[in-house]
C-alpha cells in the first residue's frame, strides 16, 4: 500500500512539467509550452511565457522573407559561423561566442542550418538559430534564454525544435494577408535584435532567480525521494 501512495506521489510531481500546445502561422507550425503566448510584431512572431517571472528567461522569434540574393545555405553558414556583434545597452559593443559553428540538419524532412551563439541578441543569453529555405520563402527561428536558465528550458526547445515544421502554401506571396512576409531585398535576421522586448534588453533575465533556484531544487530532491522510496519498498516486497 505505502509504495502505491510513492508511487502516485512520483507520478504527480513529474505530470508538473509543462504541457505543450501547438503555435501555427502563415508558413510554420511547433510546439511550445501551454504557458506560452505569441504575438505578432510587425514582421515578427514574438514567444514567451506569460508568466511575469519567466517571460524574461527565454523567448523565440520568427521571421520570414522572400528569398532573395542573400538567401543561400551556404550564406547562412558562413554568416553563422562568425562572431555576430551586438550593440550594448550602455554604449559600445561586443561579439558573440560561437558555441557550435552552423550544421546542416533534417526537421520533419526540411533541411535547416542550424547553430548557438551565447551574447549575440542580448548578453548573458544563449540563442540558437534555426534558418531554412522552402520554395521562395526564407524562415530564420531563434530560441534565446538566459544562460543560467537555458537548462531548465532546454526540454522545452528540442521539443519545439523537433516538431518544427514548414507549411507555407507555394502561394503564400500572392495573399500578403496571409503574411507577414518580408520583401526579398532584405537580409534575413537582421533585425532579430530590434525584435527583442525592451524589458529583456533592460534586465539580465535572472530578477527573482534565488526563490526559483530553490523550487526547482526542492521539486528534484522530492522526485528523488519519492521514486528512491518507490524503488525500494517495492524491491522489499519481491523479496517477501
């Protein structure tokens, strides 16, 4: 009986993790956090969490554009594969670290370029980009998150990213309502950074961090506790 009640216990605490919830556009569809909202700005679908306290943790963006003459797999790589500078908010500015240099990967059978840069929208923030190229449209997705959260939503992202996929009609030009759309002459991610919401560029995404550290903390230990308890009273009754 009392490895039944750890047992639901365990059950319990692992259904906390978040539910994921389909995000669907004019030219692609992911899965992302039931907590998750997106908003379109000016050209730009802007995602994050409508919890005041996480919504400046993590964030993705998307963007799409006519493909135009700068618009290559190969462009993308050589782009990615070197360091993005960024304007500080003080003045000044710095260089990105490139985590891993730009690889080819296979989504859902669409071939994406794919990298991580830590300081290339906002310091302290690790982002990777995910571009590709379908038909006459070009996609860029960027999955950004404070470097000492970006753990804890990691899950969250290889769901979002493996779930990616490309459903632009191949007359998504001839319906602009169907857009945003940006014009072919553009570079695509350019103004990625401009996106980005004014209170992520203000703070450094770790308000309140000391109280979640300790939650997260609490609920990994109770896990632990339940399913070691689960493991061993159940072992107690094979032997009897």
């Amino acid at each position: 009986m009392k490895y039944r009640l750890f047992a639901s216990l365990a059950v319990i605490l692992l259904s906390f993790s978040a539910h994921a919830k389909v995000f669907r556009n004019a030219y692609i569809a992911f899965e992302m956090p039931e907590s998750w909202k997106c908003n379109l700005e000016q050209t730009e679908w802007v995602c994050r969490s409508e919890q005041t306290k996480e919504s400046k943790e993590a964030i993705i963006i998307l963007t799409a554009k006519e493909v135009g003459p700068t618009d290559t797999f190969a462009l993308y790589e050589s782009h990615l594969n070197t360091p993005i500078t960024v304007n500080l908010r003080g003045g000044g500015s710095s260089e990105s670290k490139i985590v891993y240099k730009s690889k080819s990967v296979q989504i859902n059978d669409q071939a994406w370029v794919d990298s991580l840069h830590l300081g290339s929208e906002v310091p302290n923030y690790f982002t990777r980009y995910l571009a590709t190229i379908k038909d006459k449209i070009a996609i860029l997705v960027t999955f950004s998150a404070h470097k000492q959260y970006y753990t804890k939503y990691s899950q969250d992202f290889f769901k979002a990213v493996m779930s990616l996929r490309v459903i632009a009609s191949k007359n998504l030009l001839a319906k602009p309502d169907l857009g945003p759309i940006r014009p072919g002459s553009e570079t695509l991610g350019a103004p990625i950074s401009s996106a980005m919401p004014a209170d992520m560029l203000q703070g450094d995404g770790t308000e309140g961090s000391g109280g979640k550290n300790k939650t997260m903390l609490l609920a990994g230990a109770l896990i632990l506790a339940a399913l070691g308890a689960y493991i061993y009273l159940r072992a107690r009754k094979k032997k009897k």
